[in-house]
C-alpha cells in the first residue's frame, strides 16, 4: 500500500513538472464556467455550499477550490450576496478504502466567488 501511495504521490509531482501549458479540454472547460449572483444561505446536511439565486433557485455546490478567499464556514457570510463563478466536472466515486468504484458522479465547484 505505501509503495502505491508512494509512486502515485511520484507520478503527481512529474506530471505538474511537465505540464506548464493548458490542455485544449481545459481551455474548453475554461469557457464553459457558468455565473449567477446568489445569497448564501449555509451548508446543507450534506455539507454543500448552497446559494439563492435572484429568481429564487436554490444551488448547491459540492466543492471549491483552495484559497478562495471567502470563508463559506463563517456564519457571517450567511445572507450575503455573491457572484460566484462555477464549474460542472465528473468525478470518480470511491469506496470506504480511498478505491474507486467505477462509478461517476457530476458535481459542482465554485471556481471563483466575489461579494458583491
């Protein structure tokens, strides 16, 4: 098992090292990036980030990047207004032991969030 962890840790840090430019697929998803202004109404009891857009939808978003600059798990933020930058991406389901299961899922991720 750590000889695993250890060569895919090892496989990670190569492809970093190589890949300097942006893919076309990422170029793609790029464009692809959706916007919406929405209030932030809190955590879920599935622990998403939901918001309430002006036409009164409610989004929930299951991931966001590191250092986003706005601390969603502040009570603060609650009932303020954002324009939040997101992403729809596949992600790959695993088991209780880290292993992938074969199945997807799609989830959403904030990319980028403003207050406004």
């Amino acid at each position: 098992m750590k000889t695993r962890l250890l060569i895919s840790v090892s496989i990670i840090i190569i492809s970093f090292g190589f890949n300097f430019n942006i893919s076309p697929e990422l170029k793609n998803k790029i464009a692809d990036d959706k916007k919406i202004i929405g209030t932030y109404t809190g955590l879920n009891d599935h622990f998403e980030y939901v918001f309430k857009t002006e036409q009164g939808t409610l989004i929930a978003f299951q991931e966001i990047i590191d250092n986003i600059g706005v601390d969603l798990f502040d009570d603060a933020t609650i009932g303020k207004k954002f324009e939040i930058t997101w992403t729809e991406l596949t992600v790959q389901i695993t088991d209780d032991e880290g292993e992938p299961s074969g199945e997807t899922a799609f989830v959403k991720r904030i990319t980028s969030i403003k207050s406004i």
